[in-house]
C-alpha cells in the first residue's frame, strides 16, 4: 500500500511540475505575442500615414498633369489660329 501511496504522489509531483512549466511558457508566448501586436500596430499607423502622404502627393501631380495639359493644349490652340 505505502508503494502505491509514493507511486501516486510522485506522479501528481510530476504532472504538477509539467503544468507550471506549461504554465510558465505559455505566460512567455503571450507576452511574446502582445510584443509583436504592438509592434505590427506601430508599423500599420506608419503605413497608413505613407499612404497618406503618398495619396496627397499623388492628387498633388495629377493636378498638375492636368494643368499642364490644358496649357499644352492652349498652346497648341494659339499656335494653329496665330
């Protein structure tokens, strides 16, 4: 009975033992992931101010394609009446 007894304690040690060490590692790969979250965040709202950006920049040079484009025209107007 004492061998049974001392069999099944040391084998609740050994589950208890692998469930802290679980425990433990799966605290480090939340902690891990939520670093990564934040990470990828910070590098999103930077993306998305390039966008921005390149967007206004992008209208910028349209209007000006535009507008040099009626000018070429209105050039090319005066030089076929005059």
């Amino acid at each position: 009975m004492e061998q049974k007894a001392k069999i099944i304690i040391v084998g609740l040690i050994g589950i208890t033992v692998a469930c802290a060490f679980l425990l433990i590692q799966s605290l480090g790969d939340k902690q891990q992931l939520a670093r990564e979250r934040d990470e990828l965040k910070s590098e999103n709202t930077s993306l998305t101010s390039k966008i921005d950006k390149l967007t206004g920049d992008l209208r910028g040079y349209q209007s000006k394609i535009s507008s040099l484009t009626e000018e070429l025209q209105k050039a090319y107007q005066d030089k076929t009446v005059g």
